[in-house]
C-alpha cells in the first residue's frame, strides 16, 4: 500500500529504499531559503518601522501581514506535500466585498492570519537554523564517509587523507571502511531524518492551516441542524394548536350547544337523562382539549410572549406562586417556548411531588443570556433519575446551548435554574 504521509512510511520495513528518507531530508533543507527571505524581510520592517513615527508604525506592519505571513504560510503548505500527500487547506475565508479594505479587514480580523504571521517569526528565527542544522550536519557527515575512497583518490592523491577533518586513511582498505561506515550511517541518518520532518510538518500544520477543520465543519453542520430541526418542531406544535383550535375544538363547540339545545326540548325521561349525560360529557372533552392545545403551545405565549404568559400559568397553579420578571420584551421564539415550558413543567413537579406551600419563579435578561429561576419550600430531594421530567427538560435546553442546574438538598428548598443564550437583535426584539 502506497504511504501518504512520512510516518506511515516509516512503519514499512522497505523505507530506506524508498524516496521518503529523502523527501524528509529535502523537506528540512528546504526551509532554509524560505525562512531566510523571511527574516530579511522581517529585519527590513524593524529597521524601517524603528525610525517612522508612531502614526505611521501601522503601515509596516500591514506590509509586514501581507507581504510575510501569509504567502510564506501559503509556501509552508506548499512543501508539506513533500512528506504529507493529505491537502492542508488555507484557513483564511474570502472577503464579503471586493477591494483592497476589505480584504485587510478580513484578514486582520481572522486567527489564522495572526498564527502565521506567528509561525512566520518562529520559522525566520529559530526553525530553519535548527532544520538546516540537523539535516545538514547528518547528511555531511554520512555523505562525507561515503566518499572517502574518491576523495582519496582525488584530493590526497592515493597516499593519506584526513577523513571529516578527524582521522586519517593511508590505504584503499581503510578508505573502503570508511565508505561503509557511511553507509550504515547513512540509513541512520535516514530514520532520524524521517521523524523530525514529521513533527516539523506537524507544527506547520497546526499553525498554518486550520485545526480539525473537518471536525468544525460538521460541528457547524449538526449546531445549524439541530437548530432548524427545533424550529421545525416548533412551528409543527403551532400547527397541531391551530388546527385544533380551529378545527376540533369548533366542531365540539356546535356538538355542544346542539345537545344543550336538544336537553332544553327533549321531555323527561330516559332520552332526556342520555342527552344530558352527552351534553356534560361533550363539555368535559371541550374542557380537556382547551387543556391540550393550552399544552401544546398556548395562545398567550405566542400572542405576549413570557411577561404574560408565566403570570398565566402562575395563576392556575395548584400551588401559589410568586413571579418576578424583568425582560426586555418579546424574545426569540425558541427561547420563549424553552423557557415557557421549563416553568410549566417545574411547577408541576412541585404541584405533584414537593408538598411545597409556597413557590417562585424569577426571569431576568442580562449579557445575552436569559435566567430562569423556579424554586419552591417543599420537601426537596428531587433529582433527574425519579421520573420527575428533569431529564427531559435538560435535553430541550440543551438544544439551544442552554444549561441547566438543580438545587434540592433533602428536606428543601428546591431550585430550579435554566439559562438560555438569547442574542438580542434589533430584529428579534418585539414589543410584547
């Protein structure tokens, strides 16, 4: 199987044989012209920015960004191709408008920008002396044995030569030693050679091109899923309500009256008790499914948004309960919705479970985010694993990046405490 990337090669037994030893050794080398036209350029600004003005430092250093960063970061990418076959993408985005200032907006604003011109200072001052260093001194060295027997021929005439400077051959025998020598350390210069281009590469990688990028692509993908399924989900609840409150719920509304109307002339006996017992039941499915679409989403809400509609279900509490909300007005309709039915759930727990007397819910708007608070003086000792809802709801708020808290120490009080991201914008501000 053909290796994509130096470390896969590497692993193959055949890897001295192979072009990756010397892929990883030209890699090094290379980086030798390329971070020295950066620090001459480098230097250039510093000598020129020493003697401008203040006012004027920020021009140099719009050349410096434009000039050193960024193509040097686009020719870093360039080379890992010689130990790396996977791509690695620019992390820069194309301005939202043509010209000159907004491109320099744009890339100003951006991190991957400011990582390179990072990288771009660490390359021009520590990264290609230390590359050069250790590719340059190996290869000499291994190389240097390896020609030996020639350079004997040659320079010390077939009589004495002074091999790397250190000892010297006065015979072919010992010169073909030295050769072989070369070999053997040749093939080692090799395996060393491979794993510091890869962790050369590897912080090329990190700080020229965007990190996990196609991790934070489908990231952004499930974020803006998720949110369009809950928006979905939503408008499909408003749905559902409308049709029943159009539909089903007028339709009892008739039957009713038509078996009021019927119970008034109908004479007593066994046919009038049925009508009557009909016209009753018929008004207790009326009142059950005023309940229901009060449930799926309540016409309140939707109308006045959470001032009017926390006090709404407040009031038919079985549990008195104190409100307190301090809002800017409508919010967006997720929020709203999450935050309605947070409270609805909360005060049916305490209805059902706390024997709490008393109970509060507070809501205030504050940095962006939306705090629900509902707290009672029950018995406490709630948690999310007694079917008390709580699972649920963490699930609903979690949707939204919310975050939810649960304080119910056993023997009270307990309080429930949601906070929901809530971005106001002028257009999702409404008056309520």
């Amino acid at each position: 199987m053909r290796s994509r990337n130096v470390w896969q090669a590497l692993a193959r037994p055949d890897y001295l044989l192979t072009s990756w030893p010397w892929r990883a050794a030209g890699y090094l080398l290379s980086s030798a012209p390329v971070g020295l036209a950066a620090l001459v350029v480098i230097a250039g600004y510093a000598v020129v920015a020493g003697g401008l003005t203040l006012v004027l430092v920020g021009l140099p250093l719009l050349a410096l960004l434009g000039l050193v960063g960024i193509p040097v970061a686009a020719v870093e990418r360039w080379r890992l191709r010689l130990i790396d076959a996977d791509p690695a993408p620019s992390g820069h985005r194309p301005p939202g408008r043509p010209g000159v200032v907004a491109l320099l907006r744009t890339r100003y604003r951006e991190q991957a920008t400011w990582r390179e011109l990072a990288y771009t200072l660490l390359l021009a001052v520590v990264l290609w002396p230390l590359d050069l260093l250790a590719a340059g001194v190996a290869l000499a060295v291994a190389l240097g044995l390896i020609a030996t027997p020639v350079l004997m021929a040659t320079v010390g005439h077939g009589r004495q030569y002074r091999v790397l400077k250190t000892w010297s051959v006065s015979s072919y025998p010992e010169a073909l030693g030295a050769a072989l020598l070369g070999v053997v350390l040749l093939g080692v210069v090799g395996y060393v050679l491979g794993p510091l281009a890869g962790a050369r590469a590897g912080l090329t990688r990190l700080l020229t091109s965007p990190r996990d990028d196609a991790l934070g692509r489908r990231i952004v993908e499930l974020a803006s899923s998720r949110g369009r399924l809950m928006d979905a989900f939503e408008a499909e609840r408003r749905r559902i309500e409308r049709d029943l409150h159009d539909g089903a719920q007028q339709r009892l509304v008739a039957l009713t009256m038509t078996l009021g109307l019927a119970r008034l002339d109908a004479p007593p006996g066994p046919v009038a008790d049925l009508i009557a017992k009909a016209h009753d039941e018929a008004g207790e499915v009326l009142l059950a499914l005023r309940e229901l679409i009060r449930g799926i989403h309540p016409k309140v809400l939707a109308d006045y948004g959470l001032p009017a509609a926390i006090p709404d279900v407040a009031d038919r509490s079985a549990v008195p309960v104190d409100v307190s909300l301090d809002l800017p007005g409508r919010l967006p309709d997720a929020v709203e919705a999450t935050a309605y039915f947070v409270v609805c759930e909360a005060l049916t727990n305490i209805a059902r479970h706390s024997g709490a007397t008393r109970a509060g819910v507070v809501g205030r708007y504050a940095a962006g985010r939306l705090t629900v608070e509902v707290g009672d003086n029950g018995r406490g000792g709630a948690s999310a694993g007694r079917g008390s809802g709580l699972i649920g709801l963490a699930d609903r708020v979690s949707v939204l990046d919310g975050r939810l808290e649960l304080s119910s120490p056993p023997g009270g009080p307990t309080l429930l405490r949601v906070e929901l991201p809530c971005e106001m914008t002028p257009s999702t501000v409404r008056s309520g």
